[in-house]
C-alpha cells in the first residue's frame, strides 16, 4: 500500500462515524493515544500472512521515538524502552502482543482485505468494523503497548514490547523470535478478551492439513443438480467459542450427506466451508447429482425440510438460526463417482469433533477439543484442515493419530501434514507477577481478579518454553465476537485497563 493511502485510510479511521451518523475525531475515546494508535495500525491491511505494512508502522514509530529496536525477517518487531526516573535498574517486563488479525467479513461486504484497511464506526460503548472484523484481538494490546512507549508521564521498569507475525495461523511469528534478544523474566501478555479474568494457563495446538485424492467421472446427461447450504450459524473462535453452543457448518452437512446417501446416491461435485482452520464454520455448502426422477427429487427435498428440523431444535439454545436448503442449480461438468462420494462422506462423518474432554483442574474449562474449520473439493481432491487444541500433549498427539488412523482404513493413500505446532503453557502455582496484578486490580476496581485457564492457544506457552523460569500472566479488555464481522471492542473496557496497566507498572519497581 502507498503511504498516502495509509494516510487516507488513518484519517477515515481517524474521523470515524458513529452507528447513528454522527461524525466524531477518535481522540475523543478514552485513553485517546491508544485509540489514536489503534487507528493508525488499523490504517493498512494486516490479515495474517500480510505482516510488512503493519510491521513498518511499528520500526517508524521506534525510530521516530529514537527507541531501539529489532525487527526480523519474518517481520517481528521489539522495541525497548529503559525505565523512568527510580525505575533504571528494575527487573525488565515484556509487554506482548501480536500483529495479525483474522480476515471475516459479512457475504456482502465487497472489501478485498488483502489490500483494503478495515472502517472502524462507533456503535454505543462498542468500537466495531464496518462489514468486517475489527482486529480487536490482537491490535488493542498492540495500541496499548505503543502508547505506554510514547508515554513520558508513566513510571514504569524496562519495558521490552515483543510484536509477533501470524498468530492466528499456528503462532508462527512467536515460533521463529529469537529470544537472545530478551532479557526480561517476566510477561504481560495482552491476548486475553474478558476484563478481570487473568489467564494463567492455555492449551497448545497443532493445524493438521488432510488430503484425499478422488476418482471424477462426467456427469450423466439424465441428471440434475442441486446445491445443498447449511447456514445461519454463529461461528467464532475455536478455542474461546467451541464451549457456548455453536455448532460447525462443515459437521452438519457432513451429517446431512451421510444420511442423504442412505435415501439417494449421489455424485460430488462441489463442497466448500470456512476459510480458516481456527474458526468454527458458520455455512458450508455442496452440489450434489442425482439421478433426474421425480422420487429422488423428492427424497432430497424432504430430507432438507427433515434435518433443518433436526438441527433448529438440536441447537436451539446456542445455534438456533440454522437453515438447511435444498436448491436446483446448474449441471457441473464432473463430480465424484457414487462410491467414493459415500466413502468420503462418511468418513468425515466418523472423524472426531468438537469438544472431546474439558479439564479437571478449572471448571467449565474446555481440556482438549478439535474444530473442522475448512472443507473443500478441487478439482482432483477432497481437503479439510482441523484445528487440534489441548492442554495436555498427549492428548492432542492421540487426536492427531486418531484422524490419521481413520483416513489411513477408508483412504490408504490420503496425507497428513502437520503445520504451526505449539506448546501448551502450564500453571504456575507461584507468581509473584500474579500476585501484583491481583492486589493492583483488587485496588484500582475494589473487585477480585478471577484466575483462568484459556482453551485458546496464547504465544505465552511459546514464550514460556523459552524463556527459562518466565512469569507471565495474560489479560485484556471485553473483546467479543472475534474472528467475526460481530468483533466488538467494549470502550469504557479498555480505559479500565488501560488505568490498571498504569498501576501495575507503578508497582513493578
């Protein structure tokens, strides 16, 4: 992107609307630089993979501070500052965050987020995203680092602000730092998204890429075709949302196609759901051909009506706007031959998903689970990708063989790639950083701090397993919806934050 097109995306980001028209200056959220930042890296694209335009906002601002800073070939950025006056020779602290965002829009948002910036509007006590994500996670603890940096009025010890690439893809960015270049023993990582829950243990993960050759064949001139769409879910993130109710688009057409098959055959022609192994699916679709009669046709038909009962009153406490169709549409060239698009079908049906065993040690924490959150038939082959999590290894390396098990009897000739590896960060029982963030929250909001565990993969594991006797506590501000056009960042939630930071730092001598 040129920098005058920075320029222009900043300033419409800058002078932002509101949900109701009115035109108002973001300086006037509070705290007005961490807003006034959070524009700024919101004025380039930053989905993951498409680091260099943010991660040059960030070596500009060092040097325009005269801050040292390392930046690296992957486009991870440190930049360190030395502690205020009485604070010189404190222990250093990490302030950690990461750069990328996951790309969703609404179906009929045009915006190409690849090279067009985000349009933030204000929305109540909510700052959002016109269409689209807003990149909340994890830019919020980006902006908020930039602005202690800039600060001249905030004690604080050695601040070391560590910005990693790609982690919403496997924690890529975090995987490759060179942590040589660190020399703090203590970490506030600002990846968590529920004021007053302090995250102090998270599952590790793995993506797990699957792919299945198949055999196509011409389709039949006394056929016809119809698209089957499964939609009208919530979706969300796959670690922090796969608790509350919502179901994966990608698992019930899969359903909906085994138990089809078991009325009619049919050939596959088209299956697609989700774009981002880490998101829970919200509308998966398929084209299917039949045999051109009125009974099949029939059979199809009520079969949809069927499972979209089924599945509204299976998920109506948590995805109750599930729809299933069943459409007409145009004659594909070639699909699947019958047998295999049973075999596929149902082999995705026997694959484990979802929640598989949640943990002992915090309630309601969700221990090892695993999310189908791409599907897709090319022109030669079927492939999906899972997102496996766990807090326990062992756990997630018997899920990982346990898909590779089942491809291996119903497709011998199937491959398993394993990408973005992490490991799981575990508890510390004792914390003296924990301690002074509860007792500077119990004492700038007169409410205890809650300590959690997290199903979401956080760098801190990463950082945790490289940097020896690290003590590192994880928090942020109401941030709901991520990974969504639904993201919402809670306003008067991050300038309690941001109040809270400011203490915690005072105290940190």
């Amino acid at each position: 992107m040129l920098e005058s097109e920075e320029k222009m995306w900043y300033n419409i980001n800058k002078d932002i609307i509101t949900k109701r028209g009115t035109k108002m200056n973001i300086s006037e959220l509070k705290p007005a630089k961490v807003f006034e930042y959070f524009a700024l890296l919101s004025s380039v694209p930053h989905g993951s993979g498409n680091m260099k335009p943010i991660a040059d906002i960030c070596e500009n601002f060092a040097k325009e501070r005269g801050l040292e800073y390392l930046r690296d070939a992957a486009d991870n950025v440190i930049i360190k500052k030395p502690g205020t006056a009485g604070y010189e020779n404190s222990e250093p602290l990490i302030i950690q965050g990461h750069l990328d965002m996951v790309c969703a829009k609404d179906p009929d948002c045009e915006k190409d987020m690849a090279t067009e910036p985000i349009e933030l509007y204000v929305d109540g006590n909510y700052l959002r995203a016109r269409g689209t994500s807003l990149g909340g996670d994890n830019i919020i603890a980006v902006a908020m680092a930039m602005a202690i940096l800039d600060s001249n009025d905030i004690p604080h010890p050695p601040i070391e602000a560590v910005f990693t690439v790609d982690e919403e893809v496997g924690l890529l960015g975090a995987a490759v730092l060179d942590f040589s270049d660190l020399k703090a023993k203590r970490m506030i990582n600002l990846d968590s998204e529920e004021e007053g829950v302090f995250t102090v243990c998270c599952a590790g993960g793995v993506r797990v890429n699957a792919t299945i050759p198949l055999t196509f064949e011409e389709v039949p001139a006394d056929s016809v075709a119809y698209k089957i769409t499964v939609s009208g879910l919530m979706g969300g993130h796959s670690g922090v949302d796969i608790d509350k109710g919502r179901e994966s688009a990608n698992r019930l057409i899969i359903r909906f196609l085994t138990k089809l098959y078991e009325k009619i055959g049919f050939g596959l022609a088209e299956l697609a759901g989700g774009q981002l192994d880490n998101v829970i699916c919200p509308e998966s679709s398929a084209v299917i051909v039949i045999n051109n009669n009125e009974e099949n046709i029939a059979k199809l038909l009520a079969e949809a009506e069927k499972y979209d009962a089924i599945y509204k009153n299976e998920l109506a406490a948590g995805d109750g706007g599930v729809t299933v169709k069943a459409e007409p549409c145009a004659l594909p060239a070639r699909c699947v031959i019958l047998c295999e698009s049973a075999k596929a079908v149902t082999t995705l049906y026997l694959l484990p998903y979802h929640i598989q065993k949640m943990s002992r040690d915090f309630e309601g924490l969700v221990q090892t689970s695993l999310n189908m959150g791409v599907l897709k038939l090319t022109e030669n082959e079927l492939r999906f990708s899972y997102s496996v999590r766990s807090s326990i290894a062992t756990e997630k390396n018997d899920l990982v063989d346990k898909i590779k098990y089942l491809l291996s009897i119903a497709f011998p000739n199937a491959t398993i790639d394993l990408h973005g590896d992490y490991p799981s960060w575990e508890y510390k029982r004792d914390s003296d950083l924990r301690g002074v963030i509860m007792d500077a929250y119990r004492e700038t909001t007169g409410k205890e701090g809650i300590v959690a565990g997290t199903h979401g993969g956080l760098e801190c594991g990463i950082f945790s397993e490289r940097i020896s006797g690290l003590d590192c506590v994880s928090m942020g501000p109401d941030l709901a919806e991520v990974h969504s056009p639904r993201e919402r960042l809670d306003i008067p939630s991050v300038e309690r934050l941001w109040e809270l930071m400011k203490d915690i730092l005072k105290r940190l001598k």
